[in-house]
C-alpha cells in the first residue's frame, strides 16, 4: 500500500453528460476525512430537492458559469470565484442561471472535526 | 447570524499573481471542518520544500495544466481531472510541468474525522 492514490477524471467540462452532471470521490479514492463531488450541469439545470445536513459542513467551489443557490429562503448569486460555506442544519438547493455551463466543486466534512491546518498540521521535512 | 457565508475570490487564473499563487479561505469564511486552498501557479513554479502532515489527509483537485507531483520519492503526472488523496506521512511536493499555468484546489480534513456523508448525513427537506 502507498500512501496515495489517483483517480482520472477527464474533462471537467464533459461530466455534465453524467447522471445529475456529478462524480462523487469518496468510494473511488477511500476518502476519510470528506466527501468530494466535481460538478458540470447544463444550461436550466436545477437540484430538484431541498435538503440540510446532520454533521456536515458544506463548501461550494466555482469554476465556470453562473448560478442561484438558495439557503434557508435567501437567494443568492455565484459566479466564478464565489465560494459559499454552509452549515449543517442550512436547508439549501441551487440551479444553474445562465445560458453556459456551470462548473463547480462540493466538500462535505464534519463541522468542527479540523484541529491543526496547514503550519499547526503541516511539517516541512 | 446566517448559517452561510460567501466569498469572492474573482478569477481563478489571475490568483498567479498572488503571494505562492495560493489563496487559503479558511479564516475567510470561518471553516471548521477543513482548510482549502485555491492555487494558479505560473510556469515554471515549483513548491520549494517537501512536507508531510500529522493528521490531515490531503485531496488534490487539478483543473487546468500539467504538474509533477512527488510523493515519496515517486513522481506522478497530473492534469485536467486529475485527482490524488494523499494520506498524513506521506513526503510531498509538486511543480507545474509545462508551459501553461497550473490551476488546481487543494483541500486538508482530519483522516478518519468523516462519519455520514451524501446521503447517510444529507436529508432531503
């Protein structure tokens, strides 16, 4: 066993021909610590659910596009560059708001489970 | 006090122009469950020191480019779609390999903090 593994992807692009325009990593490279999902959803795209989490603190990451994301009734907007932190009990959905493509990046990990990060965790060797 | 919090970070490809290419967004939105950095490094760069982590596993997300990463002593290509988890005591660096800049996200979370995740911690509203 090494102390690492890589997965291949492709095109971030082409993942919108996916079901839901989503991979999830976790299975594929034994996360432990969060779940991950790379996203690409096309053009009138929209989470067809509300939903809200038990532990997890979410992250959204965009990359590419522009969407609507609601939370707890409140709209708001991302583009490339906004990145939006939520809490568990947040009740959330998002759809894509424009003619392109939206590109964007979903870590879920358990609120308050960080202790060191980066110069408190990290060791230069 | 919102249960979210957004962030602008503009566009990915000009944070080159930054401090190591890197913006960290923990302190920004007041992270609890991991750290995240957003990185665009310029041809040429390469992290000058190897590191490992105590408790922190690491997720590697590659955008846009090609890199060399070294994880003990072996060195593995990276580009577009490229995904590599690398756990805490592994000896780590990287370096943008072409001429194009490198673009990619780097996410740190306790190994073994994740109990639920998607739907074991999601529920649907």
């Amino acid at each position: 066993m090494t102390n690492f593994k890589k997965i291949e992807l492709g095109k971030i692009n082409e993942i919108k021909n996916k079901e839901q325009g989503k991979i999830f990593i976790h299975d594929e490279l034994n996360l432990t610590s969060c779940e991950v999902s790379i996203n690409c959803s096309k053009k009138g795209f929209k989470v067809p659910f509300l939903h809200k989490h038990k532990n997890n603190e979410e992250i959204y990451i965009f990359l590419k596009g522009k969407g609507i994301m609601e939370i707890d009734n409140e709209k708001i907007e991302v583009k490339e560059g906004s990145i939006v932190k939520i809490a568990p009990p947040a009740i959330r959905t998002m759809e894509n708001a424009s003619d392109e493509d939206l590109e964007y990046i979903v870590i879920q990990a358990k609120e308050n489970s960080l202790e060191g990060y980066t110069m408190t965790d990290a060791e230069i060797v």
